[in-house]
C-alpha cells in the first residue's frame, strides 16, 4: 500500500519544503490541482527536478483535451496523470492510450461517477481507479457507503482511495476490509499536522502493519 | 447574442497578439483551461492587463476546491469563471456563492450532464448554463441532438453554446431557433483561420443578423 502525498493551495517553494520533510515515509509526490492551475504545469517539472527518484502524479483533473493534457503533464515528468470519471468515455480512452504510449500511469477520479459509467471504465485495465469520497458521506455512515461502493469496484484491479483520510479512517478501513487500496492519498492530516514527520511516520507504520 | 472567443494551446503571448487583431469583433475573450493549466493562473492576470475594458472568462472547468478556485480566478481578474456540471452539488453551490459575493459571473459547462442533475441546477438563477456539445453529435444528427437538448434546457434562462461552432452550425441553429444562446463560444473557426480578423468580422456579421 502506497502513501500519495496531496499538495494543495501551497506555492511550489513550500511543497517542495513538504516534501523534503516527509521524503521517507511517502511513495508519490501529487502535485494537485490548485499548484497546476495557479502556477502552471512547470510545478510538475520543479518538483521532478527537486526529487528525481520519486514517482509524481499531476493531478490534472482532465475534463476535455486529454491527449494534450496528458502528453504535456508526463512531458513536464509526471509518472501518474489523474482523468475524471466523469470525462467523456473517448477523453478517457484518449488519455488512456497517452499513458500506454509513454509507459506511464494513468488514474481515474471516480469523484461523482455513477455505477453505468464504472462498468464503462473496466476496459482500462492498467489504470488506477481513485475512490473519491465526500469528508460529508464518510462521516455519516462509513460502512454503508463502502458497501454501497464495493458491488461496483469489485472488478476493478487498481483502487486508489481519497477525501479526507485520516489515521481513524484507515483503521476502520483495515478493520472491515471492505476495500483494499493500493494507494492511499493523504493531504491536510499531515499538511497541516503540527508534526508533519510524525504524522506522516505515524500513516507510514500503519500502512506496514496493514501490509503484514 | 456575445461573441466568446476561445484561446487555447498557445502561449500567452500569442494569444493576446489573437485578441488585439480580432478585438473588434468578439465580446469575451475566454483564457482556456490549457493557458491555466500550462502557465497558471497568471495568464487571466496578464490578459486583464493587456485588455482592461473587454469581459474576461476563466475556463477553470472546476470538479473541486469550488470557493479556492473562483476566489483566485476573479482576483486575477476574471469576470466570468467555469464549473463543471457534474461537479458536485455542494462545490458548485460554494462557487455560485462566491461569484454573488464577488458580483461577477459564473458559467456551467453541462459537458456530461444528465437532465436530473440539470433539474437540480436551475435553482442558480443567474448561473450561465453551458452547451457543450461534442463534435461527433452534431455531425450525427443535428436537429435530434437539439431537439433532445431542448427537453431539458427550456428552463434555463442564460444560455451558452460551445464545441466546434462554425458559420454552417450556426445558421443551422438560427434557422430551427430552438434553443437561443446569449453567448456563442467560438475557437478554432477563428483562431485556425487563414484570416482571423476576416473569419471573426463574419461571425460578428451573422450575430448581428440573429439579433434582427
């Protein structure tokens, strides 16, 4: 299970300062959406160039232009590039096919995406599909939203999962195994941890405990 | 009936050498999703500057952070900013909120959008709702497209109409008068033009011959 680390509303000179601290107990650096729109897709390229080793995901939310929007982001040096699900099918298949080309990786936000859709989207077979949830629906009743979503992403290979996870979140995740992540996307619980290096040390040895 | 013109895949710099020959004829220039993405959102700042008189859209194309991302797109700048239809309900409401606060303007690019979701989106009275219409529909089967369009869109009282509109398309939709934009969103007609300030005089002619 891999840590994503989500950098949001921050200049670049910060996320990079982020990053420099928690470098150990994380695997991808997103760079998200906010760095992208407000500075361009250059953060993509200071951040590659800042941490040559680590996997980078852009997270363009492509709604439209997905060829261009993905050539541009794996050009820049991102390894991982994030479409919607929500995007017209032959966008995605677009992107998809960007991905393949220049041996990279693509993932799916499955932010508002209904059941029909996902069934649509299993063809992407090496893609990686991110459960996207609402802090608000998790809040209010965790394990039948889970359940909800596990009759449609049974079949899908590669899950990512993201929104508002904190320590108590993946405990209860590893407690009911309803869903089992490759990935996991963590922002503002160790962002805006007062002790960004414990926080993220703390997810670091949950993951490995979940892993054994 | 606006002219909007949309600039996308260039830099900056040419894309405000497009606006100054085509000034006359258009009513908004739109700063496209790719000039933010690949240059931030300096870019709105920038064409603010070069044109401080003419209305300016982000295409932010919003699916999350709605208040952070129109907060920053209006202080750039930007009259008119995007959201996605399928966005969820709540991000698009805090953006809608935002733009009232701000006294400017939000639009809804319906891209995707399913009609109950569209029922759920009429109560942003002052929203702009966007028609975007894939090239291949419209090739298929104009009227039909529409005439299915129409069903839901009857409501909505600021239309706006993008995707591949051309002089043809538009006389189309002149002659069947079933939907009636107050914002035509025109790229590449223009800007791939062999003589843009020609090709944008044209659509100028025609808008002025709708409004008869």
């Amino acid at each position: 299970m891999k840590i994503q680390l989500a950098l949001d509303r921050i200049n670049i000179e910060s996320a990079i300062k982020i990053v420099e601290k928690v470098y150990d107990y994380i695997d991808i650096i997103e760079v998200g959406t906010s760095l992208i729109k407000d500075y361009g897709i250059s953060s993509v390229g200071k951040m590659r160039k800042q941490f040559p080793d680590k996997l980078i995901l852009a997270d363009l939310k492509t709604m439209d232009e997905g060829e261009y929007e993905f050539k541009t982001a794996y050009s820049a040096g991102a390894d991982i590039a994030t479409v919607m699900g929500v995007t017209p099918l032959n966008t995605i298949s677009l992107c998809y096919d960007v991905a393949q080309k220049y041996k990279k990786s693509i993932m799916i936000d499955l932010m508002e995406t209904n059941e029909s859709r996902i069934t649509n989207l299993k063809k992407f077979k090496e893609a990686i599909f991110c459960i996207h949830i609402a802090k608000d629906e998790i809040e209010k009743d965790f394990e039948s939203y889970f359940q909800k979503m596990k009759l449609y992403i049974s079949e899908l290979p590669h899950l990512a999962i993201a929104g508002g996870i904190n320590i108590e979140l993946l405990n209860k995740l590893n407690k009911t195994r309803i869903i089992k992540p490759e990935i996991v996307i963590i922002g503002s619980a160790i962002t805006k941890a007062f002790d960004m290096q414990k926080a993220a040390k703390e997810f670091y040895s949950l993951m490995q405990n979940i892993k054994k």
